[in-house]
C-alpha cells in the first residue's frame, strides 16, 4: 500500500456540532482533541509505506486508534467497530458523522509494518514531544523505574508436553502445506499420538511407560527432521517456522546416539535464558521470581515523579522473562538520553542497583542512581559486634589492606568473576588472624594458609558502595527514598486498564509494541470507566488516588 499524506483540516463542523451538543460537559477523547490537536501525522510513518500501490489508510489514525483499543481494551474488530460507532473518537480523528472507518485486519497490517521497519517506539516518541511543547515534560528532576512479569498468551507446558506439542505443531504444518508429501511418512498411529493437543492427563500412566513415550517423541521427530533435510525433499520445507522450531528443540531436549534416542537432563539442558518453552512462541521463556514461576516476559517501565508536573510514562523496555533487572539499568538511561528525557536523579529497587550501576550512571550521563545495595553479608555468620569491609583501611596504590588492629595484608590479586566483573581478592595470614585478641570478631578462618579475606570492587565502585551502604540506614535517605513506591501504582494501573499482565500477541516485538501503545495510552489517560487518568486528570486538576491502607493497619499506626 502507498502512503497519501492527508493534511489535518480539522474537525468537521457537523460531527462537532453534535458532539459539543451530545457531550456538553466534555469526553476524554474530546479535551484530548482540544488540548493536544492531531496527535499523529501521517508522515511520521512515512517511511514504512511504498510510494506505489493503493491508498493506505491513514497511519497518524491508525496510530491513534492502537492507543485507544489498548485503552479500553478491545479487540481489532472491536476498535473498527467504534470507530464507525462512537461520535467522540470521530472527534478526535477528526471524521465526518457518516465516515465508515475501515476494515479490522487493517490494524494487524500496521502494527507488523512499525515493526518491520523498526518504528514501534514512534507512537510513545511522538506523545512525548507533544506534551514536551506544552511545557509539561522536561529532562532533569526525578524518575522511577518498576517491573512486571508478563504472561505469555501460549500454554505454560512441562517438558513432555512441550516436545510432544512442539512435534504436533510441525506435523500440523506440514500437513497444511505438503499433505502429499507428510502421508507417506506417517500411519494411523501417528494420527492418534498427535492428532489431538497434548496434555498430560492424556499421559500414559507409569515413570517407565512416560519415559518411553518421551523416547518415541524423540524418534518421531528425528524421523521427520531427517525426512524434511533430505537431498530429495522440497528445500521450501526447511523453511517452514514449525520445522525449524522442531529442529532447534530436539537439539535442546535429546541426545541421539546413532538409533539409540534419549533425555537430556541436568546440566545436559541449556540454560533456561536460551532454552525454548513453548513451540507457538518462540521469544517467551520461563522464569521464576519469589517462588512464582512464570512463561513469557518482563515489561520495564520509567516515569517521571515530579510534585508539580503529571506523571507521565517517559520509558519502556521488555526483554523475556530470564533477563534480570540489573541487565535493563544502563539500557534505561541510554534510551531516556536518546530522547532527551535523562533525570538528575532515577529511583529504583535493589534490582536495578549495583556499585557498576551507581558510578556509570553517575559518569555518563549525571544521573544520581537512588536505590538500595547489598549490606556487607559478612556479618550473617557473626552475632553481635562484627568487623565489615568498611573497617578496613585500603591503600589502593600500594595494594594492601589494613584491618583494625593494624595488620596489614600479605596478599592481593586482580581476578574477575564468572560474570566478567573485575575484583580484587585480599588475604591476611591465618598466623596474624589466630593471634588477633578480636578473632572471634573478625573471621572464623584461622586454619590453613590465609585468615580473613576482603573482595574488593574497582577503586570507584568500591567507594560507591561503602558511600550507598552508610547512607540507605540513615532516615533522611529513606524519606528520600520513599517516592519509588509510586511506580509500584503505575504498575497497577496499567495492568488493569491496559491489560499488560498477559500479552496479545506471540513474539518479544509484537509485545513490546503493545507495550508501548498501552504507555502511551496511560499518558493521554484514556479509560473507559472514568475516562480521566494521566495527563486528562492534570488538565482537569483532578487529585491523584490516595495510598489505600488497611483498617488493621490504621489501628497498628494509631497505637
């Protein structure tokens, strides 16, 4: 389809008419329309449409509908249907009374045309800007960042139902597209072992029986593989997404040992953040959090906090469910840094925090990185007074410790941790630790070659996170601290008005799209039940939601 640029001429003066008339008192969609104008030009995605072909519709309104349907959670024929419907989204977009809309599958064309061409933060970019020329977003002041988990919209499956599924879904396929060729593969026994979706009550009963029923999977699938890669088959059929899913989980799940086909186990398997969980998604992993086991994703969002300007969604990034928080920090700041939006100070959990975290965010990009560290652990295997690191006296040039009663170390070395992370290891003599008068104290390792031993961090890192350690304990950092909960009701919200607990759609980029249409739904503060939340409830000076707090806690805190 080719792009028609079509200029904004306004609202029609009839669909106004009648909706000023119909809606005296205002609509979210009609102060939205009023306030910010046309939200999204249609050249804004010029570049993801040809200049040949039939007229595209247009893309600045399709744009604004994705947000409205991720608003009001609606499906894409639901959110046709509302265009043709509902007086107020013509409005907004600027239609006539009569104008019928267009057809629902128009909505899943767009969205895999912003990802194809690498435009699916283009729609949270633009709001932004927007609202930055109303003088209500600026860089500096205070942001926050939380996560959520994010439940993949496929089946959470255990290993044998996985490879059974992950072979069923192949067959389906080739079935589509070769019946032909794939009938003289299989025979009635096939059909019956994959004909149905695999559970696991239709298991066989038995360890041993399952065991072998695993076993025949295996063989099943090594028969297809090695029939699909064969010199004589149709070289189309490689390419098949449900093969080639096929191919990458028999090499993660078995061994084959020439006839011979069995389980991997144990540290056999590839670790969970490249292991596949499910064969109708290949981007969701499996992770688990707190006991609470989950397949899917994480979705990370950064909001500005400020007193005196709306709280506005400035950031979002989803990775799976295996990548931890720690690994989205500096993806964070370089992503606010690009859009000009970096604050003078980020608030975060311990997740997000480490001493490597505190000085590159610091060095880079002037940002104070507010958020708990680790305490010095030594001191768990110690009751009452105890000697931390901090104790210690480090002469980085010289490259010794001194502890406190005045020993120095007899040994340093330059080591890094599995996780690439530079360290340096000191060690003090047992002899010294064995004569210390405050042993007991200090260390329990006085036998052998060395006594107590330190692991420091880079000079820089090591003097953060001593500095960090001192002040989280103190009370002015804690009040500081406190405004970081805030994003915890960011969070809230947008799983209950955007729906963002479980994903639409299958594969990290559609997701994270829809991510981003649920982000920028929350700053224009669409909800269908209220329709005031965000940037609406500060136009219209409505006060934020009070903190809800038990009667049994009230209680608690009068006493």
């Amino acid at each position: 389809m080719s792009l028609e640029s079509r200029a904004d001429r306004g609202v029609p003066e009839l669909t106004a008419r009648v909706v000023r008339a119909s809606f005296p008192k205002g609509t979210l969609a009609v102060r939205v329309r009023e306030v910010l104008g046309p939200l999204f030009e249609d050249d804004s995605f010029a570049e993801a449409f040809s200049s040949r072909g039939r007229p595209a519709v247009s893309p600045g309104a399709l744009a604004l509908v994705s947000v409205l349907q991720y608003a009001e959670g609606l499906t894409d024929r639901q959110a046709a249907d509302q265009v043709r419907a509902r007086m107020d989204w013509k409005f907004l977009l600027g239609l006539e009374l009569d104008d019928s809309g267009f057809d629902f599958s128009v909505l899943s064309d767009f969205r895999a045309r912003l990802i194809e061409h690498g435009l699916e933060e283009k729609v949270l970019d633009l709001i932004l800007e927007r609202i930055s020329d109303l003088g209500l977003l600026r860089s500096g002041g205070r942001q926050r960042t939380d996560s959520t988990h994010v439940l993949a919209a496929v089946r959470t499956l255990n290993r044998m139902e996985f490879v059974g599924e992950t072979l069923r879904a192949a067959l389906e396929a080739l079935a589509a597209a070769a019946p032909a060729w794939l009938s003289l593969l299989v025979d009635a026994d096939w059909a019956k072992r994959y004909g149905a979706r695999i559970d696991s009550y239709r298991f066989p009963k038995g360890d041993n029986v399952r065991a072998e029923w695993a076993r025949q999977v295996g063989r099943d699938g090594f028969t297809i593989l090695e029939a699909v890669y064969a010199p004589q088959a149709p070289a189309w059929l490689r390419e098949v997404p449900a093969v080639q899913v096929l191919r990458r989980a028999w090499v993660e799940q078995y061994h084959r040992d020439g006839e011979e086909v069995r389980w991997r186990e144990g540290k056999d398997l590839p670790p969970g953040r490249r292991r596949l969980s499910s064969p109708y998604d290949p981007d969701a992993r499996y992770a688990t959090k707190r006991g609470s086991g989950w397949c899917g994703y994480k979705t990370h969002l950064s909001e500005t906090c400020e007193p005196d300007a709306p709280h506005l969604i400035t950031y979002v990034v989803t990775t799976d469910a295996t990548v931890a928080d720690t690994e989205v920090t500096a993806a964070v700041h370089q992503g606010l840094a690009t859009r000009e939006l970096l604050p003078d100070e980020h608030d975060v959990d311990a997740g997000y925090v480490t001493a490597a975290h505190i000085v590159a965010a610091r060095d880079a990009h002037g940002i104070e990185l507010l958020g708990p560290v680790g305490l010095d652990t030594c001191h768990e295997n110690y009751e009452g007074e105890h000697f931390t690191q901090s104790a210690f006296t480090i002469d980085w040039e010289a490259k010794n410790a001194v502890c406190p009663q005045g020993k120095i170390s007899a040994s340093w070395s330059d080591q890094r941790k599995s996780s690439g992370t530079p360290v340096s290891r000191v060690h003090f003599t047992a002899q010294d630790c064995a004569a210390c008068p405050v042993q007991d104290k200090c260390t329990k390792a006085a036998n052998g070659k060395w006594g107590r031993s330190l692991t420091l961090l880079p000079q820089d890192q090591q003097a953060a996170l001593e500095d960090r350690r001192r002040e989280q304990l103190t009370d002015q950092w804690q009040q500081r601290y406190n405004i970081r909960a805030g994003v915890e009701g960011t969070i809230s919200q947008a799983i209950r008005r955007t729906r963002i607990r479980r994903t639409r759609y299958t594969s990290l980029p559609k997701t994270h799209l829809g991510h981003i249409f649920a982000a920028t739904a929350i700053n224009i503060n669409i909800n269908i039940n209220i329709n005031i939340i965000r940037l609406d409830a500060w136009l219209s000076e409505t006060p934020l939601g009070q903190t809800r707090t038990s009667h049994l806690a009230r209680l608690q805190l009068a006493a």
